[in-house]
C-alpha cells in the first residue's frame, strides 16, 4: 500500500534519515526541509513535492510546470510540444531539486523495495494532473534495470567523477598522472599558494551564519554572470548550512581579510559532493583549488571513493576525473511524441558513446610505467 504525502514535515526526521543509504547528504530530512521551508520547492516554486511512502521507503517525486533546476534536458521536447500545440507540461519528475547529484530515487535501506512497486501510484498522479510525461532523472543501476523492465525509455548523459585508488595523498594521486599534466596541476597550485590569498577549511560548527550569507551572496552572482536561472535563495542557504553543517564542508578564498570565493561540499559514508562555488574577483586557477584540488585531499585523507563536483565541466578530465555514464528514465504519454523521443533518445545514446570513448582517450592517466 502506497501512501501519497505533501509535505516532509508529515514524516518524523529520525524515521526519514533512517531510511537513507549511504548516510547520502542530499536525501536527507534536512536538506528536504531547508528547500520547503525557503520555498525552493512547492507550489510557487514549479516543484509541488508529493512523497510517496510504503512501509519501508518514500520516493519523493514532483509535479513540475517548467524544465529548471533538473540538469536532464528536456526544453527540446517542451518545445516540439508547443510547436503542435499540446501542453507538456505539468509533468511528473522524480529528481534531487536543483542539484545533479547521482543518489537513489528511492529512499530505502531495504533490499526487497524496488521503484517498480511505486509505478502504478506514479501513473495514478499522472492521469489525475493531466500529466504529458513522468521521469526519473540520475537513477541508479538496480532502479534503472526496473524501470527498464517496465518498458520505461532509458536515456544516457555523462558527468566527470574522480575515483579514489586507495590514493595515500594528493601526491600519491598526482604520480599517478603523465608527467606533462602532473606538471600542470603542481604549477597552479603553486601560482596559486605564491599569492595573497587565503583558504580556510569549514564545517560544523565552524560555519557560521555570516559564511551562509557570502556563499549566497555568491551564488547569485555565478547565477547572474551566466545569465541563468537562481533555483535556490538565502533563506535556504542560511537553513540548509544550519541543518546539516556536520556533513557540510566549505572551502572559502580570503583577499586578506576579506572572502573574495567560496565552494561548498556536502561528504555520505563513501563520496564527496562538490556543488556550488562562486567568486567576487577572477584570480587564476582558485575555481581548480577549491572545487577539483581541496576535494580530492579531502577526499583522500577521509578515505573517500569518490568526488562529484557536479554537471559538464571537461576542464575535469585533465584534472583526474573520469567521464561516467549517467542514466535516466523517460515515460511520454502520446504516442506519437514518444516514438520520436525514443529515436531522439537511441540517436543521443550513440553520439555519447563515441564522445566517452574520445573522453577515456584524453584521461591524463599514465598507461605504462615509463610515461
């Protein structure tokens, strides 16, 4: 029995945590309250929350008007839509809001649970809202074999992590690069640590309320340079840094004394998730420091598998992070729409195997012992 609930303050935050695998930082109950206490989700949002709930999981999924804050794109769809004259959305989404983080859709430590047993309910949601489509974005490999098996269409992107090889320290990492780009990551760094600016290490109680208002600040700044959409605001900075500042890590850049950059980072049992980073001076390879190099320490020191510092960036791949094969789910409703989405679809899985094998190829990696 699937029960469908609108709000995370209908569940008991010790009940909901318990529940999380991997004590993953953006499942949560704290991270899910910041966002609907801000009002990052919710009606006015475009992000309507309804969390369904079976005995031993909840699968938070949304009801979206609008394509923003999923880092899966969808606007060519929305947009052939348009072109005929049907409405795509409202559409269901299960996703992480505003952040492309891989994590379970599913939010379950119980092996027996499976995203099938949420579908029948998914697709009750998505006759009663009149929904076009429904989808599951960064799912993982045992819910994407579901959802396959439901004849549910897979779609494929690619995101760069780095991988922990049981590294003893940065150094350790860097021998294990050809000599030219070990070369290249030393002399930025020490470019950078020549300067005048200071980097300082925070988390827990060491962040305070002032670093959650400069790390907005800066935020919103990144947001306006690319003329892109501020999904988050500072009330949810200020709640969120609060809530979980014990898996929290901010790196932040003084000019003397004065934050001039700043990166956030949220660590689970195995991984390091690198988010948001903003700055307000450009100073020569600080954006490498704080969201590629200070992670991979981190990283390393606290025995770490993995960093994902988030979507695109092939700036990553000479730094040591690797292309990764990101999957997602798509069911479109007509007929005649999901025919040409799954050509598009097969088409785009294609392309991006080329492009990952041309990817593996430009890995800074040594190959034999001699390069």
């Amino acid at each position: 029995m699937i029960e469908v609930k609108e709000s995370i303050f209908d569940f008991d935050k010790k009940v909901w945590n318990d529940l999380v695998p991997d004590n993953h930082p953006f499942l949560k109950y704290e991270f899910f309250q910041a966002l609907e206490e801000s009002k990052c989700i919710g009606a006015e949002s475009g992000w309507l929350p309804f969390y369904l709930t079976s005995p031993s999981g909840v699968l938070p999924i949304f009801l979206k008007s609008h394509s923003y804050g999923e880092f899966i794109f969808d606007w060519s769809w929305a947009q052939a839509y348009e072109k005929y004259r049907l409405p795509y959305y409202p559409k269901l989404t299960c996703a992480i809001p505003h952040s492309p983080v891989s994590a379970p859709k599913l939010i379950t430590t119980k092996s027996d649970q499976t995203i099938s047993d949420f579908l029948p309910t998914i697709e009750e949601l998505s006759k009663k809202y009149n929904c076009s489509s429904y989808h599951f974005l960064f799912t993982t490999q045992k819910e994407s074999q579901a959802l396959r098996g439901a004849g549910i269409q897979e779609r494929h992107s690619i995101q760069f992590h780095w991988q922990n090889r049981q590294y003893s320290n940065f150094n350790d990492f860097l021998n294990s690069l050809k000599k030219d780009k070990r070369k290249n990551i030393k002399k930025e760094r020490e470019k950078l640590h020549a300067s005048d600016i200071r980097i300082i290490q925070k988390t827990g109680n060491e962040i305070s309320k002032t670093d959650a208002d400069f790390l907005a600040k800066v935020y919103l700044k990144t947001i306006e340079k690319k003329w892109s959409q501020a999904y988050l605001n500072q009330d949810f900075f200020t709640r969120w840094l609060d809530y979980q500042k014990e898996q929290i890590i901010l790196f932040i850049a003084y000019d003397n004394d004065s934050p001039i950059a700043c990166a956030i980072h949220l660590k689970s049992d195995t991984t390091l998730y690198g988010r948001y980073w903003g700055c307000l001076k450009d100073i020569p390879f600080l954006h490498f420091e704080l969201c590629y190099y200070l992670a991979i320490e981190f990283a390393i020191k606290h025995k770490l598998e993995f960093v994902e510092a988030g979507a695109q960036g092939e700036q990553k791949l000479l730094r040591g992070f690797e292309p990764v094969t990101i999957l997602s789910h798509h069911k479109i409703m007509h007929t005649g729409f999901a025919r040409a989405i799954h050509t598009f679809i097969e088409n785009e899985k294609e392309q991006l195997a080329q492009l990952k094998i041309e990817y593996e190829k430009a890995l800074p990696f040594k190959k034999t012992s001699a390069q």
